[in-house]
C-alpha cells in the first residue's frame, strides 16, 4: 500500500497553523516546542524561559523508575514490531542514522510504517514531533502512533452508555484493519490525545496527514488503541456541570498550545527586561512533584497560603475563586459548606433572589418557583428552604462564587481542615451521616506498580480501641503467579479476622476509599479459584464492605 502525501502548502487553511486558537502573542522568537508541551503545567513553561531560581536537578525516584519502565517497554514494542515487520514496505529509524532526512525518504519512496520517526520541524507552527510510529492511511497519508506503558482500555460499565473501544492488533499494522472491542470501553489520556494532536499538526504542516483525524496509543494490552481526535470528548472548565462544553482533542490541543506559546512569549520578554505582566502564576498540580522548579512555586504558594494547597481544588475551582477574591486557603474556609451543596442543585439560587427582590420576606418558595418545575421545588423542600427570607440567608460570598458544582462543599471543608478552623470529618459525596461502625474494623489500601501488579496490601486493623497497621507487601518483580499468592496471603488474613469476629457475635466492617479500584483487584485476584472467587463475591455483596 502506497500512501498518496499531498505536499501542497496548507496556507490559507482554517487549521493552519495553530487551528481555533491561534496565539495572542507573535511566538516567531520562541521554541519550538515538543509534544509535552500542551500537557506541561504553563507555569513550567514560564520558569523554563525566566529561571527564577537553581532549578532542583535530581530526579524524583517514582518518576525515575516509570521513565525505566517506559522505556524498557518501548524496547520491547519494538523488538516485537521487528519480528512482524516486512521490510520491503517497513523502516525502522536506527539510532546513527539522521531521523528527519530518514522519516522524510521513508515517507517519499512510501513507507507503509516508519518506526522510530522525527517529523520535519514546523516553523511556523513552533513546533517539534516525534511520534513512536508513523502508519499509512488507506486514503492517503499518515496517521501517528505512541508507545506507552500504561492500559488504554477498561472493562465498560454495566450501567453507563459506553462507545466501544477501536483497537488495531501489531500484526494487522500494516493492513491498518481495526476491530471494535464489545465488551470494553476506551481509557481517555488526556495527555496521550494531547499528544497525538501535536502530530496531526505536524503531518498538516508537513503535508503528510491523514483525512480523519485519528491517532493511536500502543499501551500494556499489546495492541494499538484509536483516538478520533475530531471527536469532542473533553469537557471545557466551567463554574456549573450544566454548562460545560465538549471539545475535541484538536480544539483542546490547539487552546493548550497557543496558550503556551503566549506564555512563552511573554516570558521572553520579561527575561529581556521588559515590564510586560506574566501570564500565569504558581498553582498546585499533579505535576508539582516531579518538576524542577517545585521548590520555587512552592516557597511562593506557602507564603500566600494560596487555596490550591487545599486537596481537590484544581484548576477549575481555583480561576473562578480568585476571580471573586477569594485567594488562600483561610478564606475559602469562610466559605458556607450548606450553600455550596444548595449551590449545586437544580436551583438557580442568584436568579431565584432576582425573583424574590421587593417580596415580602415569608413569601412562599412555591409562589416563587413555578408549580411545573417540580424538581426544583424538591430540592428546595429537601434543603429546608421555604420562603424568600431562606434564599437571602445563604451565605452571600459563596454565591458570589458562582460555582454550581458539587465538590465545591468537599473543598471548604478540606479547607476549614487545612487552615485549622475545626475539625472535620469528611463523607463519601452524598453520605450526610458518618458510616456505619464496627466492633472490629479494617482499613483496606492496596497499591500496584509502574507494571499494573499490585505489590501492596496494606491493612489497618481497629478493635477494642486500638488500631495494627498490617502490611502484606512484596519487593520483588511481580508475575501474575507472585501477584495472586501475595493476595491470596492477605485475603486468608483478612477472612479469619473476619470470621472469628462474626462467631464472637460481633459487627464486623471493611472500608476503601476507592471502591473501584479495590472490587476490580478484588475480583481480577480472586477469579482463577472458583471457590475464592465466591468468597470474594460473598463479602463484596454483605453489609461489611
């Protein structure tokens, strides 16, 4: 199969070069960029060009060991990819040779599947590419591939519309034939899609892409998994879960990159001496941990007490909070937890007072909310809002905030906790009362590893007052063999702690904090012996769990 590569300049497309958000800032004296980069915290990007500090150089260990083993797993795609390979249609870019001028004469005389590759880098654009692999597309062009160690799909959800996963097995590559998964559901990587839309560009630069739009992820399963990158499946940030949009991994990739490049941009500048105002300042992420300039954000959002140091406040809280000035943690913990959960409902609760404006205090709700909108009227009921005087006694700043969403109450809670306001005791969403307690009690946390095998059974075991942590834990590298003797350790434990507690005629409760995670090792571990399998089933069934 020969692809057709049109190499007719894309000026004047309305994807060329930067698609739907284009940059507000000229990034001509910037980058270019790598594909990490709309995936990359913004502030990074910022301290990268600035450095406002001694960056810190040494390498988080977790992060080691997961590059480790990313990388071995490459190793061993590609070893595998070698063994199928026909080489009259398939290239494999070798560590002297040059990558660009090797992926450019590939893809001339019509390379099937260039392994390895480096796409020819995009000036205009600002941007630098190189995906795993390159595979022709029937209809013309290429579509781009990533190799990562991580699972792409999962079992669907019995009671959740779920489309079927697109996967493409390593032997069918060249064919490109794609077979949907009945029984499974894609795993959305937010950074894999962001990834891959990176390349897309890339290929419309270069003349190379593939008409629609899809890109794929080699992950654990051994097989490609397909992204329609023109599919809008991202939510855009918003104050209320009514109002969020969806996008596609183009429009997000796009948003994101321009974004950066403004940054950047902006950065430059001020690193030259200009008075320009930078874009963005330091917030808590996921990515604080392994980046080289935590110590720098982090002296900076001690110092502020800034309110993203409080668990669960992202991104999407954290722009809206500071918009209406609410900054640290200390006053987000001012914040009303009960107006927050009304917040959340089917109420609109700023039109409803607009409604109530000029009535007399103790008019009814039910004169307020019309009759058809019952739903609305249950809420209200349930919350113990009556008259016109309830609306005006929720807390004012809170709704201020204008955030409809329903962690908004978990979050000042957290934050009451943070600051020392009180004490606090945080519920599962939805649970108003504490769960139920037992004479004897048993905290379950497991943890797996960079290779998905679970090499941690860790148990806190509570009775008569006093608690036992009671690990059942393996060092070792773990083989689907090693993995269920640990469980299976663990789980004789656990039942004669259990058993003996239930003969004793008292009550007996295990808890998690992520039933999801728990049920699936629970029932993946137990599932090769029928007869553990059904004392697993048993217990995730009773009252105890």
């Amino acid at each position: 199969m020969t692809p057709h590569v049109d190499q007719s300049s894309d000026e004047g497309s309305p994807t060329a070069p930067f698609g739907t958000w284009p940059p507000r800032h000229d990034p001509s004296h910037v980058g270019p960029f790598g594909a990490y980069t709309a995936k990359r915290c913004p502030v990074r990007i910022q301290w990268d060009i600035i450095r406002p500090s001694e960056p810190r150089t040494a390498t988080p260990i977790d992060l080691q060991l997961r590059l480790e083993g990313g990388n071995e797993f490459e190793i061993e795609i590609v070893g595998e990819l070698r063994t199928i390979s026909d080489p009259s249609v398939w290239v494999f870019v070798e560590e002297d040779d040059d990558p660009i001028e090797t992926t450019i004469a590939a893809v001339e005389w019509g390379a099937v599947v260039v392994v390895g590759s480096r796409l020819p880098p995009d000036p205009t654009g600002r941007r630098l590419g190189e995906p795993d692999l390159l595979v022709a597309h029937p209809d013309g062009g290429y579509v781009p591939i990533d190799i990562k160690h991580h699972l792409t799909v999962r079992e669907k959800h019995p009671e959740r519309k779920q489309t079927d996963a697109i996967i493409t097995t390593l032997e069918d590559l060249e064919a490109l034939v794609m077979t949907s998964l009945d029984d499974s559901t894609q795993r959305i990587h937010t950074g894999d899609a962001l990834q891959l839309a990176h390349y897309r560009r890339m290929l419309e630069a270069a003349g190379w892409a593939a008409p629609d739009g899809l890109g794929g992820i080699i992950g654990k399963e051994g097989h490609v998994t397909w992204y329609d990158l023109d599919d809008p499946i991202f939510q855009t940030s918003a104050k209320t879960e009514r109002k969020r949009a969806m996008r596609s991994a183009m429009e997000r990739y796009d948003f994101e990159f321009g974004f950066r490049l403004d940054i950047a941009s902006v950065a430059s500048r001020v690193r030259e001496g200009s008075d320009d105002e930078l874009l963005v300042e330091p917030m808590a992420c996921p990515e604080c941990k392994v980046c080289p300039w935590h110590d720098h954000c982090l002296g900076i959002m001690e110092k502020e007490g800034d309110l993203s140091l409080v668990t669960g406040t992202d991104y999407s809280y954290w722009r809206p909070l500071r918009e209406v000035g609410i900054r640290t943690a200390e006053q987000l913990s001012h914040l009303d937890p009960r107006t927050a959960e009304i917040m959340a409902t089917r109420l609109d609760i700023p039109g409803l007072r607009r409604k109530a404006a000029g009535l007399s205090p103790d008019t009814p709700l039910t004169e307020i909310i019309p009759a058809r909108a019952t739903r609305q009227l249950e809420d209200a009921a349930s919350h113990g809002l009556e008259t016109a005087a309830d609306l005006f006694a929720l807390d004012d700043v809170t709704v201020a905030t204008g955030l409809e969403r329903s962690g908004l109450a978990d979050i000042i809670r957290r934050a009451r906790a943070f600051s020392g306001a009180e004490e606090v005791f945080l519920h599962p969403r939805g649970v108003d009362d504490p769960l139920p307690r037992g004479d004897v009690e048993i905290d379950i946390d497991m943890e797996n590893g960079i290779d998905d095998r679970v090499y941690l059974w860790g148990a806190l075991l509570t009775s008569h007052g006093t608690s036992e942590y009671v690990p059942f834990v393996c060092w070792d590298v773990l083989d689907e063999e090693s993995e269920r003797e640990l469980f299976t350790r663990f789980w004789r434990w656990f039942s004669s702690i259990r058993s003996d507690t239930l003969s004793a005629g008292l009550s007996f409760r295990a808890y998690c904090w992520y039933a999801g995670a728990e049920n699936q090792r629970l029932r993946g571990l137990s599932s090769h012996d029928d007869d553990l399998a059904d004392d697993v089933a048993a217990f995730m069934d009773s009252e105890s769990w």
